[in-house]
C-alpha cells in the first residue's frame, strides 16, 4: 500500500509551509488554466503541466478540497 491516506490526514492536521506554498502554488496554477481555458475544457494534465507537476502531485495537494 502506498500510504496515502496517512499522509493525507497529517498533512491535514498538520500541514508544512513546504506543502502549504506546494498547495498555493498548483491551486494559483488551476486558476489560470480555468481563466485561459474555462473550467469545462480544463484538464488535470493542464493543471499539472502549469504548475510543473505531474497528475498525481496534483491529485494530491488538491485531493483535500472539499467542494
């Protein structure tokens, strides 16, 4: 197992300024892929190519959004 969901819930509770400025960081980056290309049309490969991350990066960081 990957361990994920461990790291999810610290990451939680107790979240780094690494893993906050990571978090700002690809979320500044979907904000511009949803500007350029409407959110409809955006994909999580936009994403991860603006942010200079791959998919599963943003999976995530951005896995904790409750929306």
């Amino acid at each position: 197992m990957s361990g994920i969901g461990e790291r999810r819930k610290h990451a939680r509770a107790d979240p780094s300024a690494d893993y906050v400025h990571k978090r700002a960081a690809i979320l500044e980056a979907a904000a511009r892929v949803f500007q350029q290309t409407g959110y409809e049309r955006a994909s999580m490969n936009d994403v991860a190519m603006e942010a200079g991350a791959d998919r599963a990066s943003v999976y995530y960081y951005l896995s904790l959004i409750h929306i």
